[in-house]
C-alpha cells in the first residue's frame, strides 16, 4: 500500500490537469493506466492528495495569466519605448551630419536632445549617438511615395544599404496600397514647428499667439493619449524666436524641430483613413525608416 501512495504520488502531476475532486471521475482516469490504481483512488489519503493536486494546478494557472499580463501589456509599452529611443538616435545621427555635433551651434541637434530628455532618454544613449554619428557609415534618404487615395507621403530613411532599404520600403508599399512615385515632396515645404500643449487653449487664443510669436499658422492635433496639442508653423530661420516668444507668453512648449509640412492635404474617406493609418504604420516599424510624413486629412 505504501508503494502504491508513492506511485500515484509521482503520477499526480501527470494528471493533475485531467482529474477533478470526484473520486469517481478521478477512478474512471487513473484504470487505464493501472487497475489497482482505481482501488487506490478511494481511499482517504487519495482524496487528501487530489485536493492537493487541483490547489497545485491552479497556481500553475494564476503565473500562466500573470505572464499573459506582462507579454501582452507591459511587452509592446517596452517595444514601443525601444523603437522611440532608436528612432531619436538616428535623428540625432543626421542632425549632427548636417550641422555638426555641438548643440550651441546647430539649434536642430539642440532641439532634439531636449526632445529625447523630455522622453527620459538616457543621458549616456544620447551622447552615443551624437560621437557615434562621423563612425557610422549609413546614409539618409528621403523617399517620395503615394499612398491610399492619392495622398503623398515623404519616407526619410537612415540605412547603409539604400537599394536594399529601397526595394524593401517599395514592398511594403505595394503591399500595403502603395507606390514609390515622383513629385511627393511638392506637396510639402520645409518649416519650422513648435509643439505645445492645447489644453485650455482656444482656437483663437491660439491664433493670437501665433500672431505674436510671429509663426505663420497653428493647427490643432492630438498625441498618443489623444491629449490636445498646438502645432505653430514658421520659417526655419524664426523657430527658436517662436519657441521662446511662446515660452515668455506662458504657453508651454514641448519640443520644436524642421519638419516637412503639407500644404495640399488629401481628404480620404473611413475606409482609405483607415488603410493609411496601418500603412503607417507598417512603415515607422521598419528599422531603417527615421521619421513618415504625410499630407492625410480625415474627409467630413
């Protein structure tokens, strides 16, 4: 008898996700394995070590479920964390080659490691990527492209193999509703933005603002929290004038940077909204594609 306990004793993790506390199920299970284990499934110390087994399977259940939360929750937060980070470096990269590596004298790399602050960026990847930027030997590039419903789209890449990033953005392109196309960037100029909070500010307090800091014009956005936002638009020369007009007018800024800003917006539908935005998406997920700008407008 005491040879049978240790026997079902080591069997019972085998079937501890296959048996209940019924001693007549728990009999039905344990016959086809042996049949004077059926007789021992009635006795008192069984009956003591299923409750046993049942308690054991649903612990194994609750850090099963624990990690679920942690793969489907906190994972993508840490993806997404990671892929803004190493977009920030290479934005970095190419601001120090088109302007040199020292901030005082180049506002564009200025303006980005307060952006990348602002993010709680390490201090030590900022610097890496401003001394890494002369040692790399990727390229920038900027694609024009046409997505769903005629709207253009302005692909800037970093990569050290161009007809490789290029024939792989074309890709998921056309897989996607899209093509590489000429003439994209007329559709756009290059202007300064300032970014800033919207929160408890109208639209025509905004446009008096913009009027005083001296922009050209201010548009209404969202951020990921879908959180108001100002957008101040103005000559490349006058961004840090603007930012700084805005700074003593009392309005916060979160961060400022050359951007390419469309001036012939393409009105799309629910549909084509909706096939751009995965576009979009598809593309700022490729690890050599910097930053995406489009000229997209939801349609009334």
């Amino acid at each position: 008898m005491f040879g049978g306990v240790l026997l079902i004793r080591g069997l019972l993790p085998r079937y501890c996700q296959r048996v209940t506390s019924s001693s007549v199920l728990l009999s039905v299970e344990l016959c086809s394995v042996h049949p004077q284990l059926a007789r021992l499934a009635q006795s008192p110390q069984w009956a003591l070590q299923s409750g046993r087994a049942v308690h054991q399977c649903s612990v194994m259940c609750a850090g099963h479920n624990k990690w679920s939360k942690v793969k489907h929750v906190k994972g993508p937060k840490d993806a997404a964390r990671s892929r803004m980070f190493l977009k920030l470096s290479m934005m970095i990269r190419i601001a120090v080659r088109e302007g040199g590596p020292n901030p005082d004298f180049n506002a564009h790399l200025a303006n980005l490691v307060e952006q990348c602050r602002s993010k709680n960026m390490p201090k030590a990847s900022i610097e890496a990527a401003i001394k890494g930027a002369d040692k790399s030997k990727a390229l920038c590039s900027l694609y024009e492209a046409r997505g769903p419903g005629a709207s253009m789209l302005l692909i800037e890449v970093l990569t050290d193999n161009n007809t490789r990033t290029f024939q792989e953005v074309k890709h998921l392109l056309h897989k996607h509703g899209g093509m590489m196309c000429d003439g994209a960037r007329h559709s756009f100029e290059r202007k300064g933005v300032v970014l800033a909070s919207g929160e408890g500010v109208s639209m025509d307090r905004a446009l008096e603002l913009a009027i005083e800091a001296g922009a050209e014009d201010v548009r209404e956005t969202e951020d990921e929290e879908e959180k108001p936002l100002l957008q101040f638009v103005c000559e490349v020369s006058e961004l840090r004038g603007v930012r700084s007009t805005l700074e003593d007018l009392g309005i916060p800024t979160l961060s400022a940077g050359l951007e390419f800003v469309p001036h012939n917006p393409a009105l799309l539908p629910l549909d084509q909204l909706e096939a751009a935005s995965r576009l979009l998406e598809i593309l700022n997920d490729y690890p050599d594609v910097v930053r995406v700008w489009d000229n997209i407008q939801a349609a009334n």
